[in-house]
C-alpha cells in the first residue's frame, strides 16, 4: 500500500494513496489439463477524499496437445 500525506499545494484530483491485492490458484488436474482460478482487488484515494475500488475475477484453462 501507498500513502502520501494530504497536501493543500496538490490539485483535489492528485493521487493520495492506493493498494492491490491478489490471489491465484491453479491445479492440474492431469499432467497435461490444468485450470486456473484468479482475483484481484484494487483501491485507489484522491487528495480529495474520493476514492474507488474494483474486484475482478479471472479463470483459465489450459490443454497441451504435445506431451
């Protein structure tokens, strides 16, 4: 996480602090199939107080043909 003090010289819109977290799973299910699952989460904060987060989940699959 990134935090900056408030500072009246810096624009409203200026970046204040912000974080990023994430999470990532995978497990093969044979040695050539494997799935994959990951989330993310990410904060961000103004110089003015307004702030907004957003989650995203992604998932995957994967096949080798050649083993």
């Amino acid at each position: 996480m990134v935090v900056l003090e408030r500072d009246d010289l810096l624009a409203p819109t200026a970046f204040r602090s912000s974080g990023y977290g994430a999470l990532n799973l995978i497990w093969a299910v044979s040695p050539s199939f494997s799935v994959g699952v990951e989330a993310l989460y990410g904060r961000h904060e103004l110089q003015n107080g307004r702030e907004g987060d957003v989650t995203r989940l992604l998932a995957s699959l994967k096949y080798d043909f050649v083993r």
